[in-house]
C-alpha cells in the first residue's frame, strides 16, 4: 500500500501527461483481476502487458481491453521467446514505445528506436551451438535468480560465440557430511564439478555450503581449472589456500567461526559493528593496481586502477598478507589505503582469481565485464578441438567501422596477454572466439 499511495501521490504531482503506468500481469491466472483491484486502488494502468507462454489470440486482447478498459494497442504480449535479448524486440514489434511515448506527449519529438546491435546481439544467441560448462558453487542454487553473475556470463558468452551451460552446484552438496546423509547428491555434485571447464563462486552471506565451496576452490587450485571468486568467493580462496598451503587447519573468517585461532577473513566495516546498519562497504570503490604484470591489470587495458562496486562486511586480514604471499598468493589490487585487499591471483595458476568487488555489477549486454570475459574464454580449452595446440582463435575488433578486424594466432599467442591490445570497456573491445575448422 505505501508504493500504491507514492504512484497515486505521483500522479497526482507531476500530473497525467507525464506519467506512465505500465502493468504487467500473469494470464491467464491474473489477468483483469488484477487490473480491477488496481482501479479500486485509485491508479489506471496506461498499458497492460501480459506474461503468456504462448502469444494472445486477438480475441483475447479484445477482451481484455474491454474488461480492464486499456485500448487494444496498449495491450502487450510479452510470451516467451528463445532467449532474453529478444524481449526488447518483442515489445518494439507491438509499438510498444510508441505507445509509451504517445501517453507522454513525446511522440513527435522521438527518434525510432535503434536497434540493429540488439537484434543482432539476440540472433547471435540462438545460432550459438559451441557451449562451455560453468559450475556455479552457491548457496541459493535454488533461487537462481539472485544471481546477477548468471547475467554477466551470457554478456560474456555472447562475446565470445559460446552458449553458456550452468551446472548449478549446493555448496553443502559437495560436503563430507553430505556424502553419509545424501550420498546420491554428494556423487553428483563432485560428478558436476569435475565435468565442468570452470568454476565461479559468488557472493553470498553466512557460513551454509561454506565448507563445500571451499572443497571447490581447492579442486580448482590444484587441478589447474580456471576459477573466479566473488566476494565471499575471494574470501573462500583465501581460507582454501591458508588450510592447504599455510597448513592453518582452522583457518577462517570469523564470520564463520569467532573463536578460530587463525582469522585470516575479519570483520572491517565502514561503520560501527554495533549498528546492524550502516556496517557494508558499499558502492562503487578505487581498486589500485600493485604491479602491472598480472592477468587483472591487463584485462583492465594497463590501467592504473579500476572502479568497481562493493557489496561487503569482511575482508582479507592484512597481518596475513606477507605469509600468504610468501606462499604464493598474490594480492594484485588494494584499495587506496593499501590495507584492503581487492583482487587476488595466483600467477602458477591458468586463472585463478578472486576480487572482493562485484564485477558483475558493471557488465552490460554490449559491453561484458572484463573479469567475465577473461573467465570465459580461460575456459575454452575444452571447446572444438581435442588438441589444445592445434585450436586456432580470431581477434575481432568491435565498435570499428566497417568489417571486423581479424587477426589469427594460435593458442600460445593468445594467452601471452601481453601481445593483446587493452581491453577497456569503455573504447573498442577485443574479443576471442574460437574459429573452429
């Protein structure tokens, strides 16, 4: 009821010409139900549109329209479609914006939409048929959605014309207690993983599936898979490698265990530890690079920093960083203070990399995260050629004018990133896909 009140209080204040109320509706399960509880609320929807599994009849339009009182060309049918860069399409093949528009007094001023890169983005997509298999190591398998790293990997793999397969893992699944109370998902969860090219764990909050992401990351290191960690999975390396390496048994953050002898993960907020709010290092921070010589700083075209944004209560212990390093670990980015920790590599590693920032954040559909991007096509090792040596890639150049720019080197010159051009996202980008002949 306070959003309802603020749309109607809305209005009211900026007054009809200037405001647009869109309402978006299951049918047929809601349908004009949900359209009269509205009216009865005080608030009018301009447009309807309509969630389906297949397109509307027009005869249903015409009955909507008639029973929720929203002419037949403000009613959108937004039905599924073979993947999602299609749904911008979708709606501009129904005048959507021109409906839009035509509510707002705009129409006679506005430029049609330009959507040639779109349409090309999304037929791209469905022509994809080399596909890479990514294990996701998380919490919220069941809750996909809350993921935003799923995003930035199709940004990613449509850059790379490679159809991404998400195994998605339960952390806990990969457990040594899971193996005695559910055998059946222990195997398959080990099964996944070890059948997968690379491996990405997220973000998350508290200690569930701790352990088995950390089963992971270890799996990883020392099976020279391609690994990146988000946040908390930063973290996870971090208390991976002080177990392994460091032969630190307990190990940890002391948002999992406040009595360990070894906390190698603390708590540094940005506000006090006893408010619950107020306490996250939030938004976008300055990341510097510590040396130039690493995958990170080159992915970020040679820069000197990068800014990235923040999600976060713990970080890296700083009194650990020189044994750490000494073992090998190398922390790359820090923030200006050079007391926290932001990106971490392991140079003996393919790619092994964690960064405390939230990369995914950033990614656009034409303009993928570099971190993702790098990732990804780490990854493709196992894509359309049984010899690694014998893969051939192409360099294309995008955002030139004109034909893309091809350049062919074999797999040796491609990953001695330090012949690549920098890939900055902000000017053309450099993308690798696999020329598979």
């Amino acid at each position: 009821m306070p959003f309802i009140e603020a749309l109607r209080q809305l209005s009211f204040s900026v007054g009809q010409d200037n405001f647009c109320l869109v309402h978006v509706s299951l049918i047929p399960v809601l349908g004009q139900h949900s359209v009269r509880e509205l009216r009865a609320l005080g608030l009018t929807p301009h447009l309807l549109a309509c969630r389906s599994a297949q397109p509307l009849l027009e005869n249903t339009k015409e009955k909507l329209s008639q029973f929720c009182h929203v002419p037949a060309a403000n009613i959108l049918n937004i039905h599924d479609v073979p993947n999602i860069w299609h749904v911008p399409l979708l709606l501009r093949n129904q005048n959507a914006h021109d409906a839009i528009l035509n509510q707002l007094n705009l129409l006679s001023i506005a430029m049609p939409p330009a959507l040639q890169d779109w349409t090309m983005m999304a037929e791209t997509y469905d022509n994809l048929t080399n596909s890479v298999r990514i294990a996701m190591v998380g919490k919220y398998v069941g809750l996909t959605d809350s993921y935003l790293s799923v995003v930035a990997l199709l940004h990613a793999c449509i850059a790379c014309s490679l159809k991404p397969s998400i195994d998605w893992i339960a952390a806990s699944d990969l457990e040594e207690d899971s193996a005695k109370s559910t055998p059946e998902a222990h195997a398959a969860a080990w099964e996944t993983l070890k059948n997968a090219a690379c491996i990405l764990v997220p973000g998350g909050f508290g200690d569930r599936g701790v352990r088995g992401m950390i089963l992971a990351a270890k799996y990883a290191r020392e099976n020279s898979i391609p690994y990146l960690g988000i946040c908390l999975g930063m973290q996870i390396a971090v208390i991976e490698f002080a177990r392994s390496v460091l032969g630190l048994e307990r190990a940890d953050s002391s948002e999992f265990d406040t009595d360990t002898p070894n906390p190698v993960v603390i708590f540094m907020p940005e506000g006090s530890r006893t408010h619950m709010g107020s306490t996250m290092r939030l938004g976008s921070r300055r990341t510097l690079f510590q040396t130039p010589d690493c995958i990170t700083a080159k992915l970020y075209g040679n820069t000197q920093y990068v800014e990235e944004r923040h999600r976060h209560r713990y970080e890296v212990n700083p009194e650990v960083i020189e044994v750490l390093e000494e073992k090998g670990l190398k922390f790359v980015g820090k923030d200006e203070t050079g007391k926290r920790m932001e990106i971490l590599e392991l140079p003996t590693h393919p790619f092994y990399v964690g960064v405390q920032f939230h990369p995914e954040f950033k990614s656009r559909p034409r303009r993928p995260s570099a971190l993702f991007f790098r990732f990804y096509t780490g990854s493709n090792w196992k894509v359309g050629s049984t010899s690694q040596e014998s893969s051939k890639w192409s360099l294309i150049w995008l955002g030139l004018p004109g034909p893309a720019h091809k350049t062919i080197l074999n797999r040796n010159s491609l990953m001695a990133l330090d012949l690549l051009p920098p890939l900055v996202a902000d000017r053309h980008r450099l993308l690798a896909t696999p020329d598979l002949f």
